[in-house]
C-alpha cells in the first residue's frame, strides 16, 4: 500500500518544509523581534537532532524532496553542521538548504560545504554599516562580509542575498545591492515587507512587488518562465534584456502565489504550520518523542488538508518572524 503524499484540499503537493532548529537569534532585527529580543525556549522544548531526522523520514516517505533549515539564526545551535551532514548521508537524494544571516558563516562555511547544501540563502538589507545596525540592533555588517566571502571560498553555491525592501531605509539602495551580489556570485531576491506584526508594519514602509520591479535599473526586464532551477521557491525571477543581470523578487503580500504554494513549517518546538501567516499549529512534539510512525504519518497527511486556501484567509498582524523559522 502506498504511502501516499501530502496533498491539500485545493490539489496543491506540498513537496518543500521549512524546518525552524532554534528560535534563539544573535540578532534584535526590528521587523523580526522586539528590541527586548522574545523569551527563548528551554532547551528541553525544542525538538532534538534525532527528533528532527525522525520528521524528515516521515516527511520523505509523504513525498518531500528539500528541506530548508532556519531560526531564529540557525548557526548559533551546537551541532547543527554534523546533523546535516548526516542527514545528507542517511538521505543523499533529498535537496537541503540553509538561511541565515551569515555572522557565524566564516566559521561553519567549510562544513556546511561538506554537508552537500543545495542552497544557501542570506539575509542582508543593506549595505550601510549604520544601517545595518540600526535594523538588526547589534550586529556587526563586516562579520556578514567575511561569512559571504567564506561561502564562496570553500565552494557553496546557489547563494541568494535576500533584502527586505522598506521604504525609507533601503530603498535607495537597489542598483548598489544588485552590484554587491553579482561581484560575489550572488543572487539577490527583494522581498516584499510583509505585515506579520502590525508594531512594525506600515503601509507606508511597504513597496509593492511592480514598484520594485520600477525600481531596477539598466531598462527592460524580462520575467523568467517557471521550471528552472528555482522554480521550487516564492520569488519570480526577471532577466535585465540588456546586461543579463537576473534578479528575483518575491511580491507574497500584493501578488501572494498561494495558488501554487508546496510548502509546510515547522517549528523549533515541533509546531507543523501549514501558512506563514497563520497562526494554527498542529503540535508534533509528543508523536515524534514517542516515534509513532504511524500517528505521525496520519498527523501531516491531515494537517496538509486543512492547509487555507490563502494567506489572506486566515488572521495576521500578531506574529513574530523569529517564532516560526522565516
């Protein structure tokens, strides 16, 4: 008998999970977290390694084929390198990727190489020293720097630079960013601010996914068919018909791509959420302890069907990025 694979009530396949390691961050981002940082969970509560290996089997045999591990920051947890460089040996066909804000990236980049990532993606929303401590409170724009230029050292690739755009802070910045990212082979992705916590969204702040398209320079873009090699993602991508620069942009708030989202989150705790944006969880923790194969299966095959038929469906605006992994 079949196992079958995780299908929703519309006939979306959810192929993609997004696996939260740690809700723990060595960044105060401003529309991730509030200033005072979000209490942490204890570490009895978060899912172990071998917690985490036992959902990526159960979500493989439902038909998952890549998993992208965030946080928080996921690099500040011990241990994470050698558990994907085994989960790359127990499953070499599966693809796994990592987000990050590369501040701990110089360390970890040579066994993050050895652990097989498909993908690596970045988060940087600007290029400014000041700024960037300003948006992320702490952090440290040269620690960011090396992180990239590790990665690139030690052969990762398939690196993207994903910039939340914001008016009125990083707006003016978008030629000298696609500059950055093509001198050191990355693809830059802007991304709509999306209204996850209303104390930090604006409709003022926001920039709408056509305007940034009226933002890029260097002419006419052209918008890439999907099917290439990043068509498993949110963003669309466009092609400069002049120069050849290809950028993405990821427009999820005024053109959201629910129709076609294969997508499921969990969270450092165990919490299976089927929308970025809702705030229904399915807790996993207590069926994976007890390796209930069988219960687990049955859990994502349900919780898959009940996945919205849209973001716009459920409720937002309470919501802290930095809680359910990005």
């Amino acid at each position: 008998m079949a196992l079958g694979e995780l299908v929703d009530g519309f006939g979306r396949r959810l192929n993609y999970v997004r696996i939260s390691v740690t809700d723990r961050c060595n960044f105060r981002c401003t529309y991730c977290m509030p200033e005072e940082g979000v209490k942490c969970l204890s570490h009895r509560d978060i899912l172990r390694y071998e917690d985490i290996a036992f959902l990526c089997g159960a979500f493989a045999e439902l038909g998952v084929g890549k998993f992208r591990f965030t946080g928080g920051e996921p690099l500040v947890r011990k241990g994470l390198v050698p558990f994907l460089q085994s989960l790359r040996a127990e499953m070499p066909h599966i693809k796994t990727a990592l987000t990050t804000n590369a501040s701990l990236l110089e360390e970890y980049a040579e066994g993050l190489a050895r652990a097989g990532l498909h993908s690596l993606n970045i988060s940087l929303d600007t290029l400014d020293p000041e700024k960037f401590r300003k948006i992320t409170r702490i952090g440290d724009i040269e620690r960011v720097y090396a992180g990239i230029k590790a990665a690139k050292r030690v052969g990762l690739t398939n690196i993207k630079l994903n910039t939340v755009l914001i008016r009125g802070f990083n707006d003016g910045e978008v030629e000298r960013l696609l500059e950055f990212a093509e001198e050191h082979g990355l693809l830059l992705r802007l991304i709509e601010f999306m209204p996850l916590e209303d104390d930090v969204w604006t409709k003022e702040a926001f920039i709408s996914g056509q305007e940034i398209l009226s933002m890029l320079p260097g002419g006419r873009w052209i918008k890439e068919e999907r099917g290439g090699t990043n068509s498993d993602g949110p963003a669309q991508y466009f092609v400069n018909e002049a120069t050849g620069r290809r950028i993405g942009v990821i427009d999820a708030v005024s053109n959201h791509f629910c129709k076609s989202c294969n997508r499921l989150r969990v969270s450092a705790e165990g919490g299976l959420r089927t929308c970025l944006f809702s705030e229904n969880e399915t807790p996993l923790k207590d069926i994976i302890e007890r390796r209930d194969a069988d219960a687990l299966r049955e859990t994502l095959l349900s919780a898959a069907r009940a996945k919205p038929r849209c973001w716009s469906d459920v409720k937002t605006g309470t919501l802290h990025m930095s809680g359910i992994g990005g």
